[in-house]
C-alpha cells in the first residue's frame, strides 16, 4: 500500500534538525502579536470568541505535532535496534 510509505517519509523527515526548528519559530510566532491580533475580534463562532478558537486550535495543533516528532524519535529507536 501506500500509506506506509508515505509515513515511513514523513518521519524520516521529521527526525531532522531543521524541522523541529522551523516548527518552534512557528509556533513562536502564531503565539505572538501580529497574529494574536488579527483574531482578537468581537467575533464569536458557535458562541465562542474568536481568540480563544484560534488558541485552543493552535494548541491541539501544536500537541499533535510533538506527538508526530516523537514518533520519528521512536521510529529511529527501531531502526537503530535492528
């Protein structure tokens, strides 16, 4: 199949340096002012402010991204033992 192959890259590419260190900048900077403001807005979606979606999605982003670099830090575990 094709999924395999498809994760087998994906963590391969995550295990780099480089990535890890532009998804921390990113982070860094999706928490910080120009972004925090665009989505301060009276706005509400399904009864909640806009600002708090934005960091409530950005958490579970961020959590789902940690659990994907550890994943490829288990992956290379494995490998190494074989």
């Amino acid at each position: 199949m094709m999924w395999p192959k498809v994760k087998k890259s994906i963590l391969l590419r995550l295990r780099l340096r480089e990535s890890w260190v532009i998804f921390f900048i990113l982070g860094i900077i999706m928490m910080n002012y120009p972004f925090i403001s665009i989505f301060d807005k009276p706005i509400k979606f399904s009864g909640y402010p806009l600002l708090y979606l934005y960091l409530m999605i950005g958490w579970v982003i961020s959590i789902v991204v940690i659990v994907l670099f550890t994943k490829a830090i288990d992956h290379r575990d494995d490998q190494e033992k074989e």
